[in-house]
C-alpha cells in the first residue's frame, strides 16, 4: 500500500460561511450576510492558528491542504494565498502538492476561479449536487442546471484537476432518471466523482421534514438499485471507487489529502469547528477548534482555539485507521484489527471473512463488492 512519510503534515482550513444554508446540511456553516469585518478577523485568526500549531508540531513536510467549509470558494482569494504561503512556509514540501478548495457552481462564485487559482488552488472540488433544475430546488441549492454547466467549463480553464459532488436516493428519484443525470454529469469531464447518498440528519429542515412526514426518501430496496446503477455506470465509464462515496478516473485523480487522512497521517484543523489528527509528544491527539467564530478568534488571540484535545490510546487510535481504511480498497491493516483483538482465526473477523464481506490479502484486509454497500453494518458486527 502506498504510504506517507510520517513527518508529512496536511492542512484542513474550515470556512464557515455559506451564502444559503441548504435543508440537508448538518455542519458548522452560517450565512455570509456581508460579514466583512468578521471574515477579515477570522482570515487573520486562521493565520494565527496555523502558526501556533506548527511551533507544536515542529518540523514537518506538507502533504496537502483542503479548503473546506461551508463555501470556501466564497473566501477572498488573497486570504486563501496567505494561508497557502504561510503554510508552505512552516511546513516546507519538495514539488508541487495538491491544493483543494470547495466552491459552488454559482456564475458569482465561477468569477473568481481565475484568482482563486492563482492564489495556489490546483484542484477544485464542485458541488453540483444535481443537474436537475427540479431537484436542485428541493434540495435548497441556489444554482441552476445551466449555472453548473456554466461554471464547469470556466473552472476547466482554471483549475488542472476537478471533481463533482453528487446526491442521489433523493424524494422521487428512479433509477432511470439517475443514470441519465450520472452520465450527463460525466460528460463535463471530471476526473473524479463523489457521489453521496442523501442522508437525512436529525437536526436539519430535512430531518424535521422527514418527522412530519412531508419528506420521502426511496425506500431501502430502490436506495440498493441507486447505489448500483451508480457503481455500474462510474465503472463503464473508467472510474474506480476507491473509496465508499470516492470515484477517480485512473490513480493520479484520487484525491491526495483524502487518502493521507484515511490512511492515518497528521493533518492539522484550522477554522471554526475543524477537526485535526496530530502525534504530540509521541501520542495521537484528537483536536476540534472552537465552534463558534468569535469564539474561535478569540480562542486563538488567547491561545486556547481548541475546545477539544484528546490524548487517543492505542486502541482508539488503531480502532479510527480501521473505520477509515475499510472504507478505502486499500483496507485496513490486519495489525491495527489484532490490537483491537480481531484475529482472522475467530469470529467475528473469521465469520466476516468467510461469508465474503471482507477479504484478506497479506497483512491487509478489506472491504469486497459484497460488503461495501453494507459497510456500516460489517463495521459494527467487526467492532462491536
């Protein structure tokens, strides 16, 4: 399995502000309601942060950096050109690294690619979501079809590497009308794909539309036929899944930073809400910054941005990198399953092994075409 040095680093930068909250989402986002001041704050914060982060780290080489939010496309291009030099500055790599950034196809967001490129940004990730007008509108995007297609071909002039994100298993959806919408969207010319199922979260308009009974996903056995029709397409169409909800058209369009977090490497989290994974004195800490954004500048004027720090013990360290590698085709490593007491000699490995969810290959074991649609379940019967 390939590898990452253990003195790389990577960068996840969370920009929470979002011009439209839609109806699905569960993360730290707010409204971009002219906050101007606030952002140049919180910009400067993140500046901050990033360097007191490195003097605990120490010297490390970055892997990559993942512009995240929230709608980080939203983010003034020379704020994004700071943090891209300040932490190749610290954290000095050899060559070109990957650079991504989240955006929204919207035609004021697409006005900004080119400078959004030139600030470092070398991959963009775009969340079309749908290319159905309809469905676009009842998932609360503030985009069109035609804005998408638009923003595309702008983006492809800008950016070396693109990738989409999708939701299907949406209210009304047939599989028809998916697999004419997947390829369409493929047309554009992606390298990469991430197809997501609609997941309804308790605490979102969808989660209470759900409880009053106005919203419908499709039922269990219409959500299996979509989650084929989607593997069967991106496989025709020359993308490999390497990852549950990931697809890539070859190795070189897998998403660096993604793998270097599901492979178990540090990543440091900036922003409000960020998550981060860092060995500190020899031990794998947990970091969650404050969530609030007055909170986290403040936390970071006053040298506390995080509201968490957790020490992981071996076991939860090792349980973390199994949940995370099952999800790839690279698997987890059968070292970190023996310290969590999984051997394949006993159940519940051994049974999962023999009814063909998961295989072993060396000293790895992974997911099969059997077990990735149920993934969750093999997860629990694994862990539990």
């Amino acid at each position: 399995m390939p590898s990452h040095p253990a003195s790389d680093v990577a960068l996840y930068v969370h920009w929470p502000y979002c011009s439209r909250i839609c109806p699905y989402c569960d993360f730290n986002v707010v409204r971009d309601r002219g906050r101007v001041e606030e952002q140049a704050r919180l910009a400067e914060a993140i500046l901050r942060d990033l360097e007191a982060q490195a003097a605990l780290t120490g010297s490390r080489r970055l892997a990559s950096v993942f512009f995240g939010g929230g709608t980080p496309s939203l983010m003034d291009p020379a704020a994004v050109a700071a943090v891209v030099a300040r932490a190749r500055s610290l954290f000095p790599s050899t060559g070109d690294i990957e650079i991504s950034l989240e955006a929204n196809p919207t035609d004021a967001e697409a006005d900004r690619f080119a400078a959004l490129a030139a600030a470092g940004v070398n991959r963009l990730s775009m969340g079309v979501q749908a290319l159905d007008d309809d469905a676009l509108a009842r998932l609360g995007r503030n985009h069109s079809a035609d804005e998408a297609r638009r923003a595309v071909a702008v983006a492809a002039r800008a950016f070396p590497r693109l990738s989409i994100d999708l939701i299907y298993a949406r209210p009304g959806q047939t599989v028809a009308a998916w697999t004419a919408e997947l390829r369409e969207a493929l047309d554009l010319g992606f390298e990469h794909v991430s197809p997501y199922q609609l997941t309804i979260e308790p605490e979102t308009a969808f989660g209470r539309a759900f409880r009053r009974g106005t919203l419908v996903p499709p039922d269990e056995d219409l959500a299996a036929a979509l989650y084929e029709t989607t593997q069967t397409v991106l496989k025709a169409a020359g993308f490999e899944a390497y990852e549950v909800s990931n697809h890539a058209r070859g190795i070189a369009a897998r998403s660096a930073h993604n793998l270097h977090v599901w492979r178990g490497g540090d990543y440091l989290g900036v922003g409000p809400g960020a998550h981060g994974r860092l060995t500190l004195d020899g031990t794998r800490t947990a970091t969650v910054a404050c969530r609030g954004i007055s909170d986290y500048i403040a936390g970071v004027a006053a040298g506390t941005p995080w509201s968490e720090r957790t020490a992981l013990s071996p076991a939860e360290a090792a349980e973390e990198r199994v949940l995370l590698g099952l999800r790839t085709v690279e698997g987890a490593a059968l070292a970190d399953l023996e310290t969590l007491g999984r051997s394949p000699d006993r159940a519940p490995l051994a049974d999962l092994l023999a009814d063909g969810f998961l295989v072993r290959t060396g000293r790895r074991v992974a997911a099969t075409a059997r077990g990735r649609p149920v993934l969750d379940g093999v997860l629990k019967a694994l862990l539990t």
